[in-house]
C-alpha cells in the first residue's frame, strides 16, 4: 500500500488492502479494498462577478 503525506485513516476497524493508494489529505472512515485508489476531488474555482455599480471608485 502507499499512502501519500496528510493522509488521514480513522477507525479501529478500518483496513487498507493491499497495494491500495491513499492520495494525500484523504480523509479515511471506512475500509479500503485491495488495489483501490483512494484520492479527493481539486477543489473547483468559483468566481462570482461583482453587481454592476457595487464598487465605488474613489480616486
């Protein structure tokens, strides 16, 4: 198994089979089967525009 750096497995009971991966900053509860890959999703950017004419330019 390789677990990468953040990773965190909680649990008495939680079991990682053998050659799973656990990216890094996963956050385990429950037990992984052999050969799974265990990652977290990128974040996605979300940009919310400004309303028109809710900045005032003071210069």
């Amino acid at each position: 198994m390789t677990i990468y750096a953040g990773a965190s497995i909680l649990g008495g009971a939680t079991v990682v089979g053998a050659n799973a991966t656990i990216g890094s900053n996963a956050f385990i509860t429950e037990s992984v089967a052999p050969g799974a890959r265990v990652s977290i999703k990128n974040p996605e950017l979300s940009v919310r525009q400004p309303k028109e004419g809710a900045f005032h330019d003071h210069s």
